[in-house]
C-alpha cells in the first residue's frame, strides 16, 4: 500500500481530470485498511485468502483492483519514460493514457467506466504539462531519472494477487 500512497501524489500532479481514478484507489485503501490487520508480519495473500473463504471478498477485491490500477499506472510511467528518452515532448498522451488503459483495466470496466475514462484522456495534460506541473523545467534527464526509480519500485512492490475467484470471477 506504500507504493500505493506514493502514486496518489504523484496522480494529483497530473491534473484534476485524474480525480475519479484518484478517489477510487483511495476507497480501495481505505477498504484494505478497514478489513486487513495491516502489520508487518501480516501475510496479505493469507488475509485475502481467509477473506474469500469467508464469502465476504470485500478487502480482496480492493486488493485486486490496487493492482490493476497501480499496472495501468506501471505501463504509463513506461511509455512517458520512452517518449523522454527519445527526447519526444509533444507526445499525445491520449495515445499513452488510452494503451495503459487497454493493457490493464479495460477489460474489467462497464461500458459507462470506459466512457468516463475516455473523457479523461480527452481532457489529459499534454507532456508539457506533466513535466510543468512537476517543476522540470529544463532538467528533463533529471526528471526521467526519478520516473523510472519510482517506476521500478512500483513495480517491485506491485501487489502480486492471484486468481483466487476462479476464471469466470473475477471482479
């Protein structure tokens, strides 16, 4: 969930369209939060599975989509990172937005949530504003440097979930 954290500040920098995905990782914080003994000794693989076995996934579906949205976040940072790299500023990041998108939670949402993140990619910040809004200015290299620490670490402390729903249950 540290990882988690991290990333809903880095959402706010991203402008106010982003709100929506920004309140749904939060109510999914606040589910692990309220239904999980969160220690350091807590196992959560052990505390999703008990939570399923007791028929209530509540906390583990949160789980589950955490981890769908920190991979949406994971293959935008990815993309960004490539357009930095190949020094591409004028990027479209409807482009960029739309294929995390497909890589990661499409599949998941109704026809009205797809909708809805359609509208934010139309209203997304361009790069330009994106590095503006992080105060880049002209220490891009810099600026790629910290993405692509944080991209590794989200990455690392992706939270690895496991079908425990069966195939046709995933929620």
């Amino acid at each position: 969930m540290k990882a988690t954290s991290g990333l809903l500040v880095l959402i706010d920098r991203l402008g106010k369209v982003f709100a929506p995905v920004k309140h749904d990782m939060q109510g999914n914080i606040d589910k692990i939060k309220k239904h999980y003994r969160c220690e350091e000794d807590a196992c959560l693989l052990q505390l999703m599975l008990e939570e399923v076995q007791k028929g209530k996934p509540i906390a583990a579906e949160g789980v589950l989509w955490l981890n769908r949205a920190l991979l949406f976040f994971e293959l935008t940072f990815q993309e960004m990172l490539l357009c930095l790299k190949a020094k591409q500023y004028d990027v479209n990041m409807k482009n960029i937005f739309t294929a995390a998108y497909k890589g990661s939670v499409k599949q998941y949402h109704n026809w009205i949530t797809q909708q809805l993140f359609h509208t934010i990619c139309k209203m997304s910040p361009t790069m330009p504003q994106i590095l503006n809004s992080f105060n880049v200015d002209h220490r891009v290299e810099e600026f790629e440097k910290r993405l692509s620490n944080f991209n590794k670490t989200l990455h690392v402390n992706k939270i690895l979930t496991v079908e425990i729903w069966g195939a046709g249950n995933c929620y």
